[in-house]
C-alpha cells in the first residue's frame, strides 16, 4: 500500500512539473484582417493565421502560446531586441534575417495593386515597375516588395507617402491622397468588404509579387529553439489538411 501510494504520488508530481514547465512563447503580429483580429496593444486568439499558429503549438507539448497584436513599426523593434520572441506573419529578406530565424513558409502571399476607380477610373495601367514611377504611391513604414520595387524608392525614383498602418492606405485612396498601394490580395477584398468601399476601391487581378510568409523568432530568445518542432507541426498540418481547414475558413468568400 506505502508503495502504491509513493508510485502514484510520484506520477501526479511527475505531470504537475511538466505542465508548469512548459515556456511561454510570445509571438507578435500587427491587426492583420483576415490573419489577425483585434486592436493593437492586446492579446489576441482570433485570425486565420493565429489559429494556426495557436494548432502548431498545441502540438508541442514542452510550449504555450500567447499572441499579442503591436504596430508593425513597435513589434520590428520589441523582436530585434529580444523583448518579444517572434513574429506571427513575415516575410525575409537579408535585413531580417540578421536578427531573425525562420520556420518553413506558413501562408504563400499574392501582392496586386489596389487603387481608386474614382481618381483612376481606367485602373492602374503597368508592364514593368518603371510604369508606376508616375502614380503616387502608398507605403506601409519598413515594408517590403520585393528587391526590385524597393530599390525604385531607394533611389527616389519612386517617392511614396508613407503611413504606419495598411488601413491608412484604403483612407488615402477614397480621399484621393495616393493614386495606389499594394496588398495581399486577400488581405484587401476583406477589408474592402467589411468597410462596404466595393465601389469606391478596386483589387488589380495582375499579380505584382509572389512572397511566402513565415514565423520568425528573435535569435535572442531562447524560444528559437522550438523552431524544429514549430517545422514538424506545419508538417504534419499540411499531411493531415488542418492546413488546409483553417485557411478556408477564412478565404472562402474574397
């Protein structure tokens, strides 16, 4: 009996230490509708990709998730410091990639052209880059294209007016501030269709980029170490179509 009661004390301490063992990962993602939902400066369990991103650490026992919604400009800076251990829903390019480790791709991310039909009623006529010098354009602070267009506003060949939220952007175009941006595709029909501006803004078919978004993790959090395990989970959700699912739920209606 005394070692029965020693076996199953030992089992429940045994479960009690792992569970309060587990690390909490803080990951980062600006409001990013229809990926992320809510208001900047709190806690967020709502969006296609933190759904996802709650899934892939459900199925890493040693972790626990909380995703926190931050300006883009605050979060590039909370996760280059180490304060924040990584962000939800970003792109790579060399800059990044100094200070930050990556997973596999999670979303494949299309970028057009979104612009006014009031003050461009015959839409956004482009075959290369350079045929957009003459539209004014709008920017999102420290995003990024692609190599190419970034080096158009580099050399002031392209002078954009710049804003901190991509929202700003749907406004300068009804108020005619900027002749165009450019957006996820999926990404804009949802916020023009939750706005109701269908008659006011317009989502150009023609493909301006092509980019994969991944999770990144500061290299100084200790939380990189998940990165494997974050690898294996995205995995086993595309073998198993919870991938699949999710993105659905969210991308069935533009």
């Amino acid at each position: 009996m005394k070692f029965t009661l020693i076996t199953i004390f030992s089992i429940v301490f045994f479960f009690t230490v792992q569970t309060h063992s587990q690390t909490r990962v803080v990951l980062v993602i600006e409001p990013y509708p229809p990926f992320a939902l809510g208001i900047e400066e709190t806690i967020t369990t709502k969006g296609i990709a933190v759904e996802i991103a709650h899934e892939i650490f459900r199925r890493i026992p040693e972790a626990t998730l909380e995703v926190q919604l931050l300006s883009w400009a605050r979060l590039m800076v909370e996760v280059r410091m180490g304060r924040k251990d990584g962000i939800l829903l970003i792109y790579k390019n060399p800059e990044r990639e100094k200070f930050m480790e990556y997973t596999l791709p999670v979303f494949s991310g299309r970028h057009v052209i979104v612009y006014s039909k009031e003050k461009n009623p015959k839409g956004i006529i482009w075959k290369t880059y350079e045929d957009l010098i003459k539209y004014k354009y709008g920017k999102v602070h420290s995003y990024s294209i692609n190599p190419a267009f970034d080096l158009l506003i580099t050399q002031g060949r392209i002078k954009p007016v710049t804003v901190t939220r991509e929202i700003h952007n749907f406004k300068s175009l009804i108020k005619r501030k900027i002749d165009f941006f450019i957006s996820n595709d999926f990404v804009a029909n949802n916020v023009i269709k939750t706005n109701g501006w269908q008659d006011l803004i317009f989502v150009g078919d023609k493909e301006i980029s092509r980019r994969d978004w991944f999770i990144s993790f500061s290299k100084k959090s200790s939380a990189k170490r998940f990165i494997p395990q974050v690898n294996k989970a995205i995995l086993e959700m595309e073998a198993d179509g919870t991938m699949k699912r999710i993105k659905n739920s969210g991308f069935s209606e533009k």
